[in-house]
C-alpha cells in the first residue's frame, strides 16, 4: 500500500457528541454518510453510529441500499429525486424517499415513507413555496405514509447570514399548512453550530461535515476535530544540491544543499495538483515542505537536516495542524471537496 487512511472512530463519536450538547436530547440526529461519508467509508462509518444515531442520510437511493445489504437498521433518507424505476425499492428496503418534486407524488407506491421537501431559497432541489397548495393536494389524494417535512439553507456556513432567517421563515409558513406529526428538519452542520439560537433544530438536524470534524465556514469550532490521518512512508531519498530543480515544469529550486524524499501520493490520490509548493507534511513528526509539482502518483519533499531513510514515515494529514481545512483554503475550495477527493482505492483502517 502507498498509502493509508487512519479513521478515528473515537474523534468521530467526541463530533456527534458536540451536536448532541449543542442540540439537546430531544432532537434527533440524522447523520449524513452521502459519498462514502465524505470519503471517510460510508459502511464502516453507519456500522460505528448505528446505534448512537437515529437515522442517516444518504444522497443517493443505490447508497441506502449498501447501508441496508450490509445490515444497517436505521430509518434511512435518501435526499436525490427518487430514479425512474427504483420507486419498488423505496418500500421493499424500508427506505425513506424525498418528495421534492410534484412529479414524485404519483410514481412512488403506496405505503412508501416520504418526507416533503420544500426549497425555500436554496435553488436546488425541492418544491417552491407557489407549489404549496398543489403539494397539499397531492399528499390528500395520495396514499404514501408521510412522516416528514424539510428544507435546506444556502448560508448557514456563515454565521448572521440574513438568508437563513428569510428562509426559516419561508419554511415556518409552509410548515404551519401541515400536520404536527411530520418530523421537521432543517439543520445542517452550519445551522447546528451556527444558528443555535434561531429555532431552527425542530425534531431533528442532519449534520455532515461536523462529524468528520471540520467547521463547515471559516468561523472554527473548538469541539471538533479531524476524524482523518493519512500516512505514507518515503520510497525513494536522494541527495539534490542548491540549484537542483525537482519535478515536472521545474517548478522549485533547491535553495541550500539537502535530501528530496519521494512520497508515493499524488493528485490520482486526491493531493490536489493546486497545492504544489504550498502545503507542509510531517516526515517522522518534523515540519518538512512539499516541493515541486503534484504529479500523479508521487510528491516530494525537501529535508535540509538529518538524513531521511527508505521507509520514514509521512503524515499527510492529521488533527488540525495537517488538516483538510488547511489545504482548502490555500486552494479557495471547502474541507468537503478535499475529503471526498481522497481516492477509493487507499486502504481505510477503522481505529478506536
Ligand atoms: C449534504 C447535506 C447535509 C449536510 O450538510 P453539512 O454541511 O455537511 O452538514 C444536510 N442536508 C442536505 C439536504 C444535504 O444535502
């Protein structure tokens, strides 16, 4: 193996626990495992929460149907468009679907559960407010087993956003035209820790990106942490000189006489090519830069001291000081684009 990925299930279980405290004991909790759970390894992730969460939630229906083949229990909501011709499979595998579209109301069979979806601003999926009255309508003549209603927001990840409130309050009007017993949601991680004092948690939130342990804005949350370590091990040392210039387009120089350890991790791996020259890793726990462009398969790093050796070890990421967060905002993108990027074929370990 090249590479692998440590998954620390006990910083995984200390995430939840700061939703819990933050949400209180009434509100349910939906963890969001879409896309493999954020890269971290969707079974294995349900498999450890089962039985400390009430459901999960997963994009897509062919997602819940791994969670359910590999025996999770859990009430599972699927948040796409329920596929043409899956509609079976929603009420043979107990799952529950999305209706946020007033073309699914017909194409899902009886007894089916459903929560509605309305789009209060997020422009994404889900029913708009003018579809109100013809949703009613179709709930009426329909014969699903309805047991939930929700929204998304599109600014939670920043704090004091005046979007959020608009669309909370879009979505406490729709919400008062249905019965008290549907199970009402709205949170993601950004409204968990966020939004805590606008009444938004209702019976229940789904967060994501907290669970692995990043903030999902630039405010950072001191109760979570990385649930990720990667870690690599040189294949290759050598001794370059000042002047020497490594890697492809030659891209850095050699400032000092040194060694160049060769890292068999590239951006096939998920090390985006855009952090070339700009990231650090830790070689045997000591600061060492990544220098010369990402290639495929393989980074290198410079040493200016001690003398490295085939097979030291390299921390990629860990904790907060080697942490996705990190790489995202040297590359103007999120922690979520930078752990679902890490390769499906890099060994997962589970570790307590
Ligand atoms: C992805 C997603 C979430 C979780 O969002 P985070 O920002 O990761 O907490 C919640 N709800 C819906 C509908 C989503 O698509």
């Amino acid at each position: 193996m090249s590479s692998t990925l440590y998954i620390h299930r006990s910083k995984l279980l200390n995430n939840l626990n700061a939703v819990k405290d933050k949400v209180g004991d009434s509100v349910k909790c939906m963890a969001v495992v879409k896309d493999e759970a954020y890269g971290h390894g969707m079974v294995q992730v349900a498999k450890y929460l089962h039985d400390k969460v009430d459901w999960f939630c997963t994009a897509k229906l062919v997602e819940a149907l791994e969670l359910r083949k590999n025996g999770i229990e859990n009430e599972i909501l699927v948040f796409e468009i329920p596929p043409e011709g899956s509609e079976q499979q929603y009420l043979d595998f107990n799952i529950t679907a999305s209706i946020s579209d007033l073309s699914v109301f017909d194409r899902l069979k009886a007894g089916t559960k459903a929560h509605l979806h309305f789009d209060t601003g997020m422009f994404r999926l889900g029913m708009l407010p003018d579809e109100l009255s013809k949703a009613l309508e179709e709930m009426k003549a329909s014969d699903l087993n309805y047991t939930g209603i929700y929204t998304h927001f599109a600014n939670s990840d920043v704090k004091h956003h005046p979007r959020v409130k608009e669309q909370l309050r879009t979505f406490n009007s729709i919400r008062s035209q249905f019965p008290r017993e549907l199970m009402t949601h709205t949170a993601n991680s950004g409204a968990i820790f966020y939004y805590g004092d606008e009444s938004l948690y209702f019976d229940a939130v789904r967060p994501g990106v907290c669970l692995y342990g990043y903030a999902p804005g630039s405010d950072e949350i001191a109760e979570l942490e990385p649930v990720i370590e990667w870690k690599s091990k040189l294949v290759q040392v050598k001794k370059i000189r000042q002047g020497d210039m490594v890697g492809y387009g030659s891209k850095w120089t050699a400032p000092e006489d040194g060694w160049l350890g060769v890292v068999p991790v590239g951006y096939a791996d998920g090390i985006f090519r855009g952090l070339t020259n700009n990231f650090q890793v830790k070689l045997n726990s000591v600061p060492v830069p990544e220098v010369g462009t990402i290639s495929m398969d393989y980074f290198m790093v410079f040493i200016n001291r001690t003398k490295p050796e085939i097979g030291d070890e390299v921390t990629i990421l860990k904790n907060h000081e080697l942490s996705a967060k990190n790489w995202a905002k040297k590359i103007g993108t999120i922690p979520y684009e930078i752990t679902t990027a890490i390769s499906p074929k890099i060994e997962r370990v589970y570790l307590d």
